[in-house]
C-alpha cells in the first residue's frame, strides 16, 4: 500500500509527529510505500536543523532526514506555513524541500490512503 502523511503539529505534548514518523518507519518495514510526508501548520517546525531538544528525548528531526535518506522518502514542508513561523531555506535539516499545497493534493491523489497527524 502506498501512504501520504499529513503532519500538522510539531513537538507538543501528544506528539504527532513523532506517532507520525512511528507510523512510516512501522509502515516502511512492513514493505509499505511513504509517498510523500506533507508538513503544515504547526508541523513545518519539525523541519528545522536548529531543533535542540533535551538529552533524554528523541530528536525528531534527525529521525524524519534519516528516514528520507534511507528510504528516499519525499519530505515536503509548506512554503506558507513556513514563512509565517521564520522558517527560512537555510535552516531546513537534510532531507526536506519547499513546496507548495500542490504537493499534498497530488499525495491525496496519488497514494492509496492519506493519514493525518495532528489538528
């Protein structure tokens, strides 16, 4: 099956995005296909190199540019929402690119289902 996700929050308490890169990596080992990880909203911060987060927690980041580069996932952050969050082409983490609302309407068609994470 191939999958499109839709991570709209960052680093909060319920932590979609890291259910969300819980679900690809499950996903992926399973033989299953990551289309495209579409990053809105809130979820764009999940894109940046500059992300500390303390000693004993999981560095997302790192985990979703390892992802991209293992399994040639495409790892898609809103142009829009960026901007409005001071998220700038320089500071994205390896992995990620810009691109517009047409990357996630183009997962919606092209992939089997579209999971959401986050509001």
């Amino acid at each position: 099956m191939k999958f499109g996700l839709l991570v709209s929050e960052g680093r909060t308490p319920t932590r979609p995005s890291d259910t969300a890169y819980q679900f690809a990596a499950a996903a992926l080992a399973k033989g299953h296909e990551i289309q495209r990880v579409f990053f809105y909203h809130d979820g764009v911060n999940n894109a940046t190199k500059l992300t500390e987060p303390p000693q004993d927690d999981r560095h997302i980041v790192n985990r979703w540019s390892a992802l991209a580069t293992g399994h040639k996932v495409d790892l898609v952050v809103c142009v829009a929402a960026r901007c409005g969050r001071g998220i700038k082409d320089e500071v994205l983490a390896p992995g990620f690119r810009i691109s517009g609302l047409g990357q996630l309407a183009d997962s919606g068609i092209k992939a089997d289902r579209l999971v959401t994470f986050g509001d």
